[in-house]
C-alpha cells in the first residue's frame, strides 16, 4: 500500500487528532492513531474510549488496507518535515509504515487493526444544526465556570438543555455560574435535549476546536450515552456524555434583585487585576465596596501589602462591602465584549448577577467570598 498526500492537511490532521489520543495509556492501543486507506481516501481515527475523533483526507492510494502508527511520535515526526509531496508505505515483512519526504526517510513500527477500538461515528437519530460561530459563542460564554473538581464529576463539563425552545447552556463550579441560550437553526426537537445532557470538559475542548476549524455549520446528533458531530462529511467526533443528573441551577439565580451597579467592564477588570496581586494566593479575595457613584476595591496581604483602588460607577443604592475571589471574576468579565455590565445583587451574601446588554442571551452568576 502507497499513499501519497499533502502533507499540510496531514501534519494538522495528526496534530488535531493528538489531543485525543490518550495521554494515560491506559492501555498502549490507546496511544496509537488508526490509518484506513481505500480508494482515494486515508481515514485516520483516535480515541480515549471517551471522546473519539475521525478525520478523512484526499489522498491517492495504490492498494488498500489499515493499521495502527504511535500518534506522538508520528506527529513529532512529520511538524519537522519541509511543507513538500509525502509518501507513505507499508511494508507487511517487517510491519513498518515508511515515510518519505524530499531527501528524509523514516521507518516507523507499526501494529495491526485488530485491537483498536471500533468506533461509531454514524447515527440514525434525528440531527439538527448549530451555526459554528454561534456554537463558538456558546462555549466561550459558559466553559471557564467548568468545575475542575473530579469528586463532582456531575459538574465537569457543560450542561446542554432545550428551554422553551431555545438551547441552554449552564456551566458551574458551585462558586460562579455561566448561562447562555441561542435559537436553533432549525425548530426540529430533539427529545434527549429536554431533560438535558452533560458533555464532558475534554469533550467541549474538542467541540471547540471543531467549530474553530468549521466555517459553516456542524450537524449534531445525540442519546443518553453519546454526543456524535459532523463537520463538512470529513471530521467527526464522538463524545461519551456524563451519566449523572445536573444540579438543580435554578435555584443559584436569584428571582428578584434589590440593587444594580453599572461600570465599564474592561476599568473594572483592569481595577481587579491590578489589586488581585496583593490578596491571599489561596483565597484570591478582594474587598469591594459599593457606595453611592463609587466603587472602592481592595486587598490586604499579610505578609506583602496593601492595595486599593477607586472607580466612578452608576449606583444609588445602599452601602456595601463584598467579598470576591478576583479570578472567578475576572473569568465571568472576561467572557464579555467591551462596553458596560451590570451587577444585581440583594446583600452581601446573595449570588451576585452580572450581565451586558451586548449580551442578552448571558447570565453570569459570582458568589461572594466571606474574607
């Protein structure tokens, strides 16, 4: 078997591709991409047995066949390799894919299909669209609120449910909360939807990178068990959703506010930021507070400083002192375009809410920090 193929299409499909591959080795195959080659086509397949990734290249092959390449080592491998016409071959005697660029020749071992994993990427469920941008949107808006904590494993991914006939969805740690809707391309229901699903934190970064490299739109399809993407009939994935039952989120967003406090976000990340370096690593807390057309932050370090900082603000409410961990605020600012936001708030213990009215369909939720 020969295959001869672009290798600046390749070199990115192997890159893509390692960040699936599993890192654990868990089992050596694992650690291993998968080559099929048939035609005038070179399928190339990775997976941890929780995200699975399938991508298919042009390519002109002579005969026909599959086997399995060390993924680190290949891509290693071929992002050192000038941008010229790649061949590779399989030579069955000695089971070693060759590589053969310009004057640069490699011979890799290699190991039979047999014990890959078989993976389904195809699907009979009903499908509906996401526009790539919108779905690009969504993640940035919610994926920083992601939990990192392994004991609640309800909570290390993004929440996907449709409410009123728009997708949600809601990301948590339990210290702030990312919401965020938009309206499907198409009003197909899709009934996993309605009582929601969790896709795992490996398996939004995958999605990611899949709506970055998809200019158009990604067609879904999805059950209780698995999350299955399609881009463009030539990338694939398939994400094994979290079986546990989301926490009840509503009850974090607090029905009515007392207060609001409007700045421009960018002063107020910056002001944060800026006073973030003398507060207590652990905690990261802050001091803010809220007075009538000012806001007062400050942060104490017991063994380094002092700082504070004032910024003109539109408020009119009673006086406040609240405390914040600055990087989950910072985070929940940083997931909004420059221009004012908001704060609605009851006390100094209430979930504060932030919003923006560039961004109607988000909801920011930040718990205060007693310090």
């Amino acid at each position: 078997m020969i295959i001869n193929l672009d290798i600046i299409r390749f070199r990115e499909a192997i890159n893509t591709l390692l960040s699936v591959v599993d890192k654990k080795n868990t089992r050596p195959i694992l650690g291993y991409i998968h080559f099929s080659a048939s035609s005038s086509k070179l399928i190339l397949t990775a997976t941890d047995l929780e995200v699975s990734a399938k991508i298919i290249l042009d390519a002109d092959v002579q005969g026909e066949g599959s086997f399995c390449v060390n993924g680190k080592n290949l891509f290693d491998i071929v992002r050192e390799l000038p941008n010229q016409n790649l061949v590779l071959s399989v030579n069955d005697k000695t089971n070693t894919l060759n590589l053969n660029c310009a004057l640069i020749e490699y011979s890799l071992l290699i190991l039979g299909p047999d014990d890959f994993p078989k993976i389904d990427f195809q699907s009979s469920l009903p499908t509906f669209e996401i526009n790539s941008a919108k779905l690009r949107e969504l993640i940035s808006k919610t994926s920083h609120a992601i939990s990192n904590d392994e004991t609640r494993i309800y909570l290390n991914g993004i929440f996907l449910q449709e409410v009123n006939s728009r997708l949600r969805a809601v990301a948590t740690d339990g210290h702030r909360l990312s919401l965020y809707e938009m309206d499907f391309d198409d009003k197909q229901k899709i009934d996993a939807l309605i009582n929601g699903v969790i896709i795992p934190k490996k398996g939004v970064y995958e999605l990611k990178r899949m709506a970055e490299t998809d200019l158009s739109s990604i067609k879904i399809a999805l059950d209780e068990s698995f999350l299955l993407l399609n881009s463009s009939e030539n990338y694939f994935l398939s994400i094994r959703l979290i079986s546990r039952e989301y926490p009840k989120y509503q009850a974090v967003i607090p029905s009515r506010t007392s207060f609001k406090l409007i700045t421009d976000k960018n002063l107020l990340f910056n002001a944060v930021k800026r006073i973030k370096i003398m507060a207590n690593e652990k905690s990261n807390g802050v001091r803010i507070k809220i007075s009538s057309k000012e806001l007062v932050i400050t942060a104490n370090h017991p063994s380094l400083g002092n700082a504070q900082e004032k910024m003109d603000v539109n408020y009119d409410g009673k006086e406040m002192v609240i405390g914040f961990n600055a990087k989950y605020l910072m985070e929940t600012l940083s997931a909004l375009d420059e221009g004012e936001v908001s704060f609605e708030l009851n006390n100094e213990l209430s979930p504060v809410i932030v919003k923006s009215d560039q961004h109607p369909n988000y909801l920011g939720i930040v718990m205060p920090l007693k310090l």
